[in-house]
C-alpha cells in the first residue's frame, strides 16, 4: 500500500483527468467507491486506462474502491439490486467496480461504513472473504469505524482480517488514537481522509507554521510528513497540480524527533510519553 493516497471523491466529470494527472505525477494509490453519489468510478477507471497506455503496469498502482450500503447510496441510483440479499449485493458492487476500473481484480475493497447490525456486518465480510479466496480481492477493510469495540468484533469474528481501517481524522474521535494503537498491534493500515480540511486550527498553529517555515515547507507538507512517519496512509483529494507536487514531495525532506515532539502536543497523536 503507498504511503499517500489519491483520493476521488466529489470530482464529478473531472475525475477521469485528474486521476490521469495524479498518476502521472507519481501518485500510486487511488481511492474511490462503488457509489455514484459521491463518486464517478466509470470515470476513475478512464483515468486509469489511460495512465496504464502511457506505460504504466497495472501491478505499480494500489487501486482501493468501496462496497457502500444501501444507507450511503442515492435511491434513485444505486449500483446493484437494492432488494438482493447483502452477499449480492456485494457480488454486483465487486463486479460493477471490476468493469467501471476496467480491471481484472480490486487491490483493496472497503466496506464504506459499518452496518447497523453486527450480523450483518458478518455478512457483507464474509462476501468480501469469498472475493478474496476467489482473487477478486487482494485485501479488505473498512470505513468509518469509530467505535474500537465494533471494529475488534469484526477483527475477532473474521477469518480474513482486515488490513484497512479508513477514517476521519480529526479532534472529535481523538484522532482514533486507540483504534490507530489496536492497528499498529495487529498489522492493519491505518487511513485518514478530511486530514486538512478537519484539523484548520492546526494547520494555522503556530508550531506547525514556524516547523513550515524552518523547512522551507508548507504546513500541510509538514503534518502529512509527521502522520506518515507514524505509519498513517493520508488521502489527499487536491485538484491542484501544485498542491499534488506538494504532497508528493512529503518524502524528501524528514522531521527531527524534537520536530515531532512539538507536532504531537497539538493532538496528541501519539501517547505523550
């Protein structure tokens, strides 16, 4: 899994370009989901097919789409039969994203949110377990799990474990500081998306300013440098070429323990120690 990850939300009949661009600027992880209300993965998978004719082996990029349910869906647009059972309805949502990416397997499928239900949680896992066992699936994880219970039950009761845990980044879950502890225990990445557009005041501290300033960086540079070094996979969605150099550039330049002291008081991110 790349350390940086591109994400495509919200990018409408732009998407299928700036996919094309952020490969084409070194971006090897794509981000996107089986689900046409937010996302345009027919779109992504033109970007893809297009980055993949300039050269590019399909086994250099990490491609990571979502099963979403019916909750998260739009109604009147859904991508697989609504009234199909949960195993379906995740075999119709690995197909359709095969065809949309125009791939031959998924790198890694995320179940976009947990159900209401822990049996049906089980379900939809077990669907993605056969998806693995049949090659479909290299991985499997999932997203928008706040609760450390609810994600250790799924952990426990699963034969195939998840190796992703996709979440908000922010202040109002602790930046999940004890789910990332229970990740690091057990060899599941760890994913954070809104990783700038949630956490402003720290952007604007002057702690990371003044770190910014030192490096000749700019502070978002600065955070996704610190949340890499602690085994974080940031998703950054910029539709800016700039801002794609910018954070492609996070791994060129490293933080001094001192640096990531200071860093950490603004969290914490870590236990302060």
């Amino acid at each position: 899994m790349p350390k940086i990850i591109y994400g495509t939300a919200w990018k409408k009949d732009r998407t299928a370009d700036l996919v094309e661009l952020a490969i084409a600027k070194g971006f090897r992880g794509i981000d996107t989901a089986c689900q046409p209300k937010h996302y345009n993965e027919p779109l992504v998978g033109v970007g893809i097919k297009r980055a993949l004719a300039k050269g590019l082996r399909r086994e250099q990029l990490f491609i990571q789409t979502k099963y979403t349910p019916i909750s998260g869906q739009d109604i009147n647009n859904v991508p697989y039969n609504q009234n199909a059972s949960l195993t379906e309805q995740v075999e119709q949502s690995i197909a359709a994203s095969k065809e949309n990416l125009g791939v031959d397997y998924i790198d890694s499928l995320v179940l976009h949110s947990p159900m209401s239900a822990h049996a049906d949680s089980m379900e939809v896992w077990k669907a993605f377990e056969v998806g693995v066992k049949n090659g479909d699936l290299l991985q499997i994880g999932i997203s928008n799990c706040y609760d450390a219970q609810v994600f250790s039950d799924l952990y426990k009761d699963a034969e195939v474990k998840p190796a992703v845990l996709q979440n908000r980044f922010y202040q109002d879950t602790n930046f999940d500081l004890k789910l990332r502890e229970f990740c690091l225990a057990n060899n599941v990445r760890y994913q954070s998306f809104w990783t700038l557009s949630a956490n402003p005041k720290i952007l604007q501290h002057e702690i990371l300013q003044s770190i910014a300033k030192n490096k000749r960086k700019t502070a978002p540079q600065v955070l996704f440098c610190y949340l890499t070094s602690l085994g974080i996979a940031p998703l950054t969605g910029t539709t800016s070429e700039k801002h794609m150099n910018e954070d492609l550039d996070i791994f060129n330049f490293q933080l001094s323990s001192d640096e990531c002291s200071k860093i950490n008081t603004l969290g914490p991110f870590t236990k302060r120690t």
